[in-house]
C-alpha cells in the first residue's frame, strides 16, 4: 500500500521533530515546516494526505492555511487554545478534530496515531441521517464524508425506513420530529426487527423535556443529542456508538466462535470416546467435558462432576492401586504424568477399559493446586490387543507348520524341475551366468550342470551374441512378450527348434529368469512338409485354372478366327474374278482389324481380370458383373445356358473394395454354375438352362445372389464346400481351392458374408449369397488375397 504524506507545520523545532520522528517511524511520508509563509510553499509544490497544523504561527494567521489546506487533504488542529467557539468554528470549516497541546508528546503522537487509523477505517461504516431539514443533513453528510464515513440520507421516517431494510447501516442519526412519522414510532419498527437490535440510534430533538429524553431512552435510543448541537459532540458520539457497536458484535461473533469451538470439542471427543476434565484443588471444584458423562453413562443433568464419583466406577484392585498411586504422587511433592489403564463399569454396569492421562500442577512451594487430563475408552484397543496376542500363538503354530510345508514343496518342485519334459535353465541374467539347470536341458543341450554354469547364456542361441539377446531380456523385463521362437545350438551344433518361456524371480540380491524351452523340433519339420504339400495342391489348381482360361480364351476366339479365314479365302476369289477394287480392299482391312482387335482385347481382359488387386478402389457394380458373365458367355451358349442379370440398382452404383477379386470370386461361381447344369443336362436334356444373378441393397451391404438349375449340392457336405482342397468334381476336374477362396476373399479380406441354399424342385439348384460391405471400414488391416485363377 502507499504510503499516506503528512504536512507537519508547527514552530516549535522541538515538538516538530519529537512529532515527526514518531509518525516517520510509523511509515508516513513526513515533511514538517515551521512557519505559515513555508506550509503555503509546500502546499503549493505538492498534495498531502493528511496535515497536522498548529493554529498560532509567528507570521500570520493559519485560518487561511487551514482553508486551503482543507480542500486537499484532512486537516488535524494542534494547538493550546481550547476555545468552544474557536473549535466549533473549525470543525464547521471540515477539520477531523482539535488536539490540546496542554497533553504530554507521548499522548498527542498516540491521538494522531489513533485518529488517523480510525479515520482509514471508517470507509467500512455507513451513517444514515434522518432530518426533514435540508441544511442539518447537508452538514452531516460533509461532517462525516472528511472522516471516510459512507453516507446515506432520509427526510422522512417511510424513506429512512426503506434504506434500514435494504442496506447495511451501521449509525442512524435520527431528528424526532418527522414530518410523517414521529421519530418514537420509527425507534420500534427498527427494533422489531431482530437483525437491528443492536443497531446504535442518536436521536436529535430541540425539546428540554428530561421525561421525554427518558423515554426516547428507554424507546430504543442509545444516546440524545438537543438541537442546536455542536459538532464535535455529535462526532465524537458517532463515532464511540460504533465503535461499541462494533466491539459488540466481534464479542458476539468470538461468543460464538468460541461455542463453536466448544461444540467441535465435543463431538470430536465423542467421536473418539474420549472426555477431559480438570479439578482445582484450591477452589474445591471440578470441571468434566461432555465426553467423561458419556463414558460414565451419565447426562451433564444427572450429577455434579466429582472424582470421588468417579472413583466409585473404577472396578477393583483398579481402584486401590491408582488411588495409592496418586497418594504417593501427592506426598512426592514434583510435577508429574500419569498414564494409566483400568476398568469400570457404567451406570447400566456395563464394563468398558480406560485410559487416564493426568497432568498435576503445583506452586513454587510444591502444594498440589489442579489435576488436568483426558480419559480414552481404549475397550477395543483392548480387545484388539487380546486378540492380536492369541493370533500371534496362532501364527507362531502356523508359521512352523508352514515352513515344514515348504520343505515338502520344495522337494516336490525339484523333483517337478528334474523330471519335467521341457529344459529347464535358471539364468542370472545381471551376471549373465546359468545357475541351475534340469536333466533334461542337460540331455538335449548335450552339456553337463557344471559346463552350462561355465557357460555364457548368449552361446546357446544361433547367430547371436551377448547384444543381440539385449532386446529379448528388454520385451521380457517390461511383460511384453513371455514367449518367443529360437532356436538353440546344443554341444553337437545341431541346431534346436522350438519356444522359450520366460519368468522373472527376485531373490534377494539376484535378478533371476526361469527359462523353459520346448524342443519343437520335429513339428516344426512336420509343419514345413505340411506348408510345402499346400503349395504345390495350390500350385496344381493354378495350373488347372490356367488350363480353363485358355480353353475360354478358345471359346472367345473360335468365331473370329473362322470369319478371319472367310475373309482371307474371299481376296482369292475376288481376285479371279477380278472384283479387288480399293473400295473392296478398304472394306477387308477394316473388318479383318475389327476381328483382331476384338481378340487382342479379349486377351487384355483375362489378364486384367486374373491380376490381383494390390489396394482398394472404388468401382461401378454392374460394370463389373456385366464383364465376369462376358468371361463365361461362349462357354454358356455352347450349353444354350442363359445368364440374366436382374438388378434394382443404378447403373452407376458404387462401392469400395477388391475389384479384380471380386471378379473371381464371381467367375468362380458362375463357371461352378455351369458345370453344375451341365451335369444335370446329362441326367435331363430337356431341364431348364439358366442362371439368374440378382442384386439388391441391404444397407449398409450390397446383396448379390446367384441362382442356377443345376443338380445343387449334396445333402451331407454343404457344410464342408467352402473347406480347402474339397470338391465333388471328377478328378482333374477340380481342385477345391476355388470356393475356399472366395469364401477368404469375401469374408477375410471384403468383412463380408458368402452363403449357399439348395433350391425346392422343380426349379432345384444352388443359390448362393455374398453381403459385401458398400465400404470397406479405414481401419482394416488386410490386404489381398493372390488370384486363384
């Protein structure tokens, strides 16, 4: 905060610096002057907060002084006239009080002291003045603005009442005489108010009636002042009514907190079962906390607090042996601390343990003068402790029983270790030395226990050394991995295939892993052969798709080839008789182009459509389904096989996935189709020869079905269609890779669905159904599956 400047003007050199030395050292800016003529100089160069100005200077007259220095700062009078008029006068010009030179130093500097914190203060306090007359309230509300008070102002008794209601008043100066209500009335309506009931009044009347000033008195005023009045009279008791005022209510609010307190005390001592209590021998009395009347099982109402009652509840010897102890303490003439536990029992006579703790207070001369202490019911602290002292004999009996049981375990985990299928290596793996190890790591690994312990871990893993193997005890050290594939070198060098586990055991100063190796050898072998096998099944069904594709490829080119040849035979002709005219060879050259490039375009679309997709793309449906029943068209129409696509989509309808893929997993289907009428051609020339694709949205899936009037699929092996390598096709006629893969393509790599039905008679057949996502979900991990055709 900054620091509030005083003008000090006074001539006497000595009071002037006794008086600035005490203010300075109270942290106010000082600068003292010693004449009138100086005090108009300093005014002039700068403001000041507060002056303190002595009215009788050498050189002239300090009212002006005074005038002016009223319109700047707050104006202190120090000086040795005590005239009524004098200091009337001052006091209506807007001093903030008149202080006596008549008083010592030390008293003055104190006064100055005092009034100026007062005055700093008073901004917390409001005033309401109450008077019809215009000139008393404008004097009042200037009086006390120079002192920092806040102001409110009423002409009315109904005005004065409103603000009382609604703002925080802490002084009402109240003029008796309204013109609306009689100040009387006013006084009782602020007192029926509880909240006003120590709100100070002053009440301002002209009458001289001492019974009627006593009965504004008694009506709830605090103090009386006769009009006309003087001004510091009606300061000075302004400002002690709220001062009392306020004093009043931080007693009542320290009353309260101090209740507060005592009710805390309480409860908190309620809570833990505990109550104090002192007794002052030299006064014969003693005093217990609510807590010692519960323990006892007593209300504060019931009885006098009295040791001897007390006394009487301690069950014996309990009783003898503390009342010896105290008699004891007492003669021993010292200070001391008592701490002791007993019995008792209640008022119901129930018995509860407690504790005492007990300070004795003596004189100088060693005279017992109070006993001061707390009281803890320590009846489950008891308890507790019996119960403890029975459980430590039980433990004891167990923990013998346990460590006889740890032997047997630990004989039976040797012989668990010893004899166990998989080796067993105990590694320290700060010092990077094998420990311990089982037969069975000694059997596979070809060493000896005291050659394995000589040996560094890091020599029995292939191609690795002591820093290669630092990941691995990494991932096992933070639980991210527990098992990994490795492979170890036995004594032989052969080499051993198979898994590693791993866990990790803390033994005092030791960093142990318990390592378990599973020799896989032999199925790792098994699984190879098993992998080579597929390949090569996989490798046969290329080979027969590749076989499918050129005969379609033949299918495709038969008719162009044929017209080709025509062509070719009618230049000769054209030539015997002469008819090789250029419009003619014109018309051969366009038509023999228009048949290659058909067929070159035939061998563009095999290829496109046997190269897998390598990503996601966005593709027109029926584009592409119109392209995959193209593929098949020839072979169909040699079967007089008709293939219809019904569709209740848009032409340009979308959606997101594996294009090529889905063309074979829908070529694949309509050539089993084909092959599957065939067959029933074969038991029935005259059954109906058709297959109808149907496609239809089943948000958020694309439904395609593909429906034949072949021969179906066999009761029995629905269930086994879609597995790898099954097909009911003669042999070299089929593989059974073609549905297990559609069966990957659409479910693994499109999150679809393929299902199959066989169809009531007459019609009969396969229906088969693919839901395919109209967009594949971003955060799919899967790539495509390679062609199968």
């Amino acid at each position: 905060m900054t620091p509030k400047r005083l003008l000090v003007v006074e001539d006497s050199r000595s009071i002037n610096r006794y008086l600035s030395e005490y203010l300075l050292e109270l942290g106010f800016l000082i600068r003292s002057v010693f004449s009138l003529k100086e005090a108009m100089e300093a005014m002039r160069e700068e403001s000041f907060d507060y002056g303190i100005f002595d009215l009788t200077l050498p050189d002239g007259d300090a009212r002006e002084m005074v005038s002016r220095a009223i319109r700047q700062s707050k104006v202190i009078i120090l000086t040795s006239n005590e005239n009524q008029l004098i200091r009337d006068d001052y006091f209506k010009l807007g001093v903030l009080d008149y202080i006596s030179k008549n008083n010592p130093m030390d008293y003055i500097c104190k006064q100055i002291e005092l009034l100026i914190e007062k005055v700093e203060q008073n901004n917390q306090y409001t005033i309401l003045v109450v008077d019809d007359s215009r000139a008393i309230r404008e004097m009042c509300k200037s009086v006390f603005e120079i002192r920092n008070y806040s102001i409110s102002l009423a002409s009315s008794g109904k005005e004065a009442l409103e603000l009382i209601e609604n703002e925080r008043i802490d002084l009402v100066i109240l003029d008796l005489f309204l013109p609306d209500v009689h100040g009387l009335e006013i006084l009782y309506k602020i007192r029926e108010n509880s909240q006003n009931l120590t709100l100070p009044v002053i009440a301002l009347s002209s009458t001289l009636n001492n019974d009627h000033i006593a009965k504004v008195l008694k009506h709830g005023a605090n103090d009386f002042i006769n009009k006309p009045f003087s001004i510091e009279q009606i300061i000075l008791k302004a400002a002690n009514l709220i001062k009392d005022a306020h004093a009043e209510r931080e007693l009542a609010e320290r009353l309260f907190e101090v209740e507060e307190l005592k009710r805390r005390l309480d409860d908190a001592q309620r809570i833990a079962k505990m109550g104090s209590f002192e007794e002052d021998l030299s006064r014969k009395n003693t005093w217990w906390s609510r807590g010692i009347y519960e323990l006892l099982g007593y209300t504060p109402f019931e009885v006098e607090p009295c040791m001897e009652l007390f006394f009487q509840h301690i069950k014996e010897p309990h009783r003898t042996l503390i009342r010896d102890h105290y008699l004891s303490l007492n003669q021993s003439q010292e200070t001391q601390y008592i701490s002791e536990d007993y019995e008792i029992l209640t008022k119901k006579g129930e018995g509860r343990w407690l504790n005492s703790s007990v300070k004795l207070i003596r004189d100088e001369k060693g005279t017992l003068l109070k006993a001061q202490g707390a009281i803890l019911d320590v009846t489950e602290n008891k308890r507790l402790r019996d119960e403890l002292l029975r459980f430590n004999i039980e433990l004891e009996k167990r923990v013998r029983h346990e460590v006889m049981g740890k032997l047997r375990l630990e004989r039976q985990f040797r012989q668990l270790f010893e004899n166990s299928y998989d080796a067993i290596l105990l590694i320290d793996y700060r010092q990077r030395r094998i420990i311990d190890c089982n037969q069975t790591a000694q059997k596979l690994l070809g060493y000896s226990k005291e050659e394995l312990k000589l040996l560094p871990p890091y020599r029995l893993l292939r191609a690795m050394s002591a820093r290669s193997i630092k990941p691995i005890l990494q991932d096992i050290l933070a639980k991210r991995r527990e098992i990994h594939d490795i492979t170890l070198l036995s004594q032989s060098g052969e080499e051993l295939l198979g898994q590693l586990s791993f866990n990790t055991l803390q033994e005092e100063d030791s960093n142990l892993l318990l390592c378990s190796f599973r020799n896989l050898t032999e199925q790792y072998l098994l699984k190879e052969e098993k992998n080579r096998q597929q390949n090569l099944l996989i490798q046969q069904s290329k080979l027969a798709a590749m076989g499918e594709m050129i005969g379609s490829i033949a299918h495709q080119w038969r008719q162009p080839i044929n017209a080709l040849a025509v062509k070719i035979q009618d230049i000769e002709l054209a030539y015997e008789n002469e008819e090789l005219t250029p419009s003619y060879v014109d018309h051969f050259v366009h038509s023999s182009m228009d048949l290659i490039s058909f067929m070159s375009h035939t061998i563009d679309d095999f290829r496109n459509f046997f190269r897998p997709s390598k990503a996601t793309s966005t593709f027109k449906v029926l584009e592409e389904i119109q392209k995959s029943i193209a593929m098949v068209q020839n072979q169909a129409r040699l079967s007089q096989i008709s293939c219809l696509l019904h569709s209740e989509l848009p032409q340009d309808f979308t959606i997101t996935g594996y294009q090529n893929e889905l063309k074979q997993v829908l070529l694949n289907l309509l050539k089993n189709a084909i092959d599957s009428i065939e067959e029933r051609i074969v038991l029935d020339p005259l059954c109906e020869r058709k297959i109808d694709l149907f496609l239809s949205l089943k948000e958020p899936f694309l439904e395609i079905q593909i429906q034949d009037t072949g021969v179906g699929i066999p009761q029995g092996i629905k269930e086994k269609i879609f597995d790898p390598y099954f097909t009911t096709k003669e042999q070299g006629k089929g593989t059974g890779i073609g549905l297990y893969m559609s069966k990957i393509i659409i479910e693994k790599n499109m999150e679809g669905k393929i299902s199959v039905i066989n169809q009531e008679p007459p019609r009969g057949g396969a229906l088969f159904t693919l839901l395919i996502p109209i967009e594949l979900r971003k955060d799919a991990k899967h790539g495509p599956t390679h062609a199968f055709l």
